[in-house]
C-alpha cells in the first residue's frame, strides 16, 4: 500500500462513498465550521444569537470561496481547525478555571486528526501548545500537577489517531517512521537568503486565492494587540493570541525559507489564527459580562476589516478553462506545477507535478516517456516549469503547442525529438 497524502485525509475521504467522498467530505466539512462559530457565540454570548449569525457566515463565506478544494488535505484541515481552537479554549481556559479532561480528550482526538491529514499542521498544534502552557500557567508546577488529567487525556487521544497512524503509514511508505515520501525539494532545509524570502513573502501576501486570508489574518492580530493595550478586559488572558501568533510566523517563516510554494499552504495557519483570536476575545467579554458599545465595536471591526480586504481581492470565478486537443488526447503525459488540479477539473486530464522531483528524477522520466513514443507536452505555469523547459532544449527540439487559456494565456510547449546527445541531470551526479 502506498499513501500519497499522510493517511488521515485517505482515513476521513474512505467514510464516504467513493464517487462522492470529496464532495461530500467538503460539505460536512464546511457545515461542521460553521456549527463551531455558532456554537461558540452561543457558549459565550448565550444573548446574541445576532453576531452568531455574522460569525457563522463569515465563515462559511470565506472557507467556500478560498479554492479549498485545492488539495485533498485542505478542506479537512480546515473543517477540523476551529473545532481544534474551540476545543483548546473549553479543555483548557485561562488560570483560575480548571482543566476539563473530557475535553481534553476530544481535543487530542481532533489535534491526532489533524496531524494525520496534513504534516505540516504540525506548526498549528505548537500555537495550540502554547496556549495551553500559557493558559494554565504550565511553568509552575502546582499548575501542572492540576492538569495532570486532562495533559494525559489529550496526549493519549492524540497518539492514537494522529502520532501513530502517520508513524506507521511512514513505515509502511518509507521504510522508516521517521521518513517520508515526500520529495526532497519538499522536505529540504530552509534557505535562509533574503531574495528568495522577499519573493516568498510577496508571493503569499499578494498572489493566490489565499492572500486575502493570510492579509487579513495579520490584521486581526494587529487588532487584538491594540485591543489589549486598549482595554484591561482583554490583557489578561491572551494565552490563545500568543499561541495564534506563534502557529502563523512559525508557518510563515517555514514557508518563506523553502523554494516550493503553494497558494494554499499558508491557509491552514491563518485559519487557526483567526479562529483562536475570536474564540479568545469572545471568551474574554464573557468573563466580564456584557460588554460597552466601543468594546463590542472592537470585536467587530476585523469582521468589517475582513470583509472589505475579502472584497478587495476577489478576482472572476472561471467558468472554463480550455487546453488544445492534442494536449487532450488520453496518450498524452502531460506536465505542470500550479494549473494541475485546473487541468483536471476543467478538462478531465491529469497533470502531474514534475517540478517536485529532483531534476535527475525528472530527465528519466521525461526520457523514459520519449522512449515509450508519448507525446509530453509542458504548461509553462511557473518559473520552476520554465527552467525545466529551458533545460529540455539543449537535449530537445521544443516546439509551441498552444496555450492553457485559463483567463490569461500560458505557454504550452512540446517535446518534438532529440537533437543531438541527450544531457541529463544525472550526469552530474557522476
């Protein structure tokens, strides 16, 4: 058995009929975000069924306009995220309270979860660990011998689902629980040079479908510091914001430092943020009863700020998106990087992501293919498709096959026949 995802996504996707497992995993998952919002208006401000209402479809609003069908693993990250956050704030609120093991052990379920589907989630459960070491004041030992239950419950539930699954899925896959099948250029070390950083940090914050999330969740955190500086209501008890704060630059700096980047890779984070920080304002105006206008003006203004950024960056909904023939034909391989999932849903043909193998791992595929007389064809989508396309030409003729037309027209390029010795990257090796 081999598992491309990590095996919590395949575990959740297998509960439903396989024709419809995706649509239906998605579905739920966005019911489930919105029972949660709700749920937590409710719990905390029991009189106002009103800001449930707007915080429900926020939401909603925002998670089924995100492209969060991008990858398997998102929209269940997503439904499970502010369950998590939900679940953190009840199990283990602020000192003073204590602990609720029951909780506690719901919240190790969801966390194991959560781990499972998606590895890099990893970066969310340490702002969740934060939140409680800062909630319950876990540096004093009386502290700790309080929680003692409900850390155990949620240790224990969370080994189970999450720790051991993906453990024994790296086992089976690689050989090793602690590899994985992840490629290299995946898994490599940060690259800590500012050009790259610079370009990372532009390409998240303005490119994509989730930009408007990642901008908005850096507000909502500017917001929460003045809230605190502003009002002694919310100084206090700010475990969860440091603890949002700590899962969205950790995720932030990860990503930042790697070659490969995704849209969606930084939409998990601001998602937790986001849900922690309201949580944790709403919990924090329950403690002290009904709040002032101005106080709940505050509460409001991220959702206001959030819906004028949303605006402010939504972009036409394709409504097609059309490759030539020839691309189309079922013996053609095709290659891309960040239009592959567009291919197929458009156009019911698999693109697959060469770019994330390492470039001799791509030559035997590509020579391998030729051999075999497939025709390949390259959708110039990004910079990494177009560097493997330049390198091509030197062993390749490549010759113009048309254009994806998507909304705007990307290249798509043809290997047409050898032009002399074939060079490939594996000689370099050597």
């Amino acid at each position: 058995i081999i598992l491309e995802y990590p095996p919590g996504t395949g575990l959740i996707l297998s509960i439903f009929p396989e024709t419809v497992s995706f649509g239906l995993a998605f579905l739920l998952g966005m019911a489930l975000v919105s029972a949660v919002f709700v749920a937590a208006v409710v719990t905390y401000r029991p009189n106002n069924w009103g800001l449930a209402g707007a915080f429900a479809t926020l939401a909603l609003i925002e998670v089924t306009t995100t492209n969060a069908l991008a990858s398997a693993s998102l929209p269940v990250s997503i439904a499970l995220i502010p369950l998590c956050a939900l679940l953190t704030l009840a199990a283990f609120p602020s000192a003073g309270q204590s602990p609720k093991p029951g909780l506690a052990l719901l919240l190790g379920v969801a966390g194991g979860l959560l781990l499972a589907v998606r590895l890099a989630n990893i970066f969310l459960l340490v702002g969740l660990a934060c939140a409680i070491v800062i909630n319950q004041r876990l540096w004093r030992t009386k502290q700790i011998m309080l929680s003692r239950g409900a850390l155990a419950a949620a240790i224990v539930a969370f080994t189970i689902p999450g720790l051991a699954l993906v453990l024994a899925a790296n086992w089976v896959n690689a050989g090793s629980p602690f590899s994985t099948t992840y490629a290299p250029v995946d898994a490599s070390a940060p690259v800590l040079a500012p050009r790259p950083i610079g370009a990372n940090l532009c390409f998240y914050f303005g490119n994509g479908f989730a930009a408007p999330i990642v901008v908005a969740t850096l507000v909502a955190l500017i917001l929460r510091g003045l809230l605190a500086w502003r009002f002694p209501t919310f100084r206090h008890n700010c475990g969860a914001s440091i603890g949002a704060s700590v899962c969205y630059f950790l995720s932030l700096a990860y990503f930042c430092t790697h070659d490969v980047r995704i849209p969606y890779y930084m939409l998990p984070a601001s998602a937790m943020t986001l849900c922690l920080v309201v949580f944790e304002i709403l919990a924090a105006g329950n403690r002290t009863g009904e709040t002032s206008i101005v106080q709940s003006a505050w509460l409001l203004a991220p959702i206001f700020l959030f819906a004028l950024i949303r605006c402010l960056f939504l972009t036409a909904r394709l409504h097609t998106a059309l490759l030539p023939n020839e691309v189309r034909d079922p013996r053609s391989i095709v290659w891309a990087d960040l239009t592959s999932g567009t291919a197929l849903y458009y156009q019911g043909k698999y693109a697959a992501k060469i770019n994330f193998a390492d470039p001799c791992m791509q030559d035997r595929l590509i020579l391998k293919v030729f051999d075999l007389g497939r025709s390949q064809y390259f959708i110039e989508d990004s910079k990494f498709i177009s560097k493997i396309v330049q390198r091509l030409s030197k062993s390749f003729r490549m010759i113009r096959a048309g254009v994806f037309d998507t909304g705007q027209k990307i290249p798509i390029w043809k290997i047409e026949a050898k032009s002399g010795r074939t060079e490939t990257s594996c000689d370099d090796l050597h």
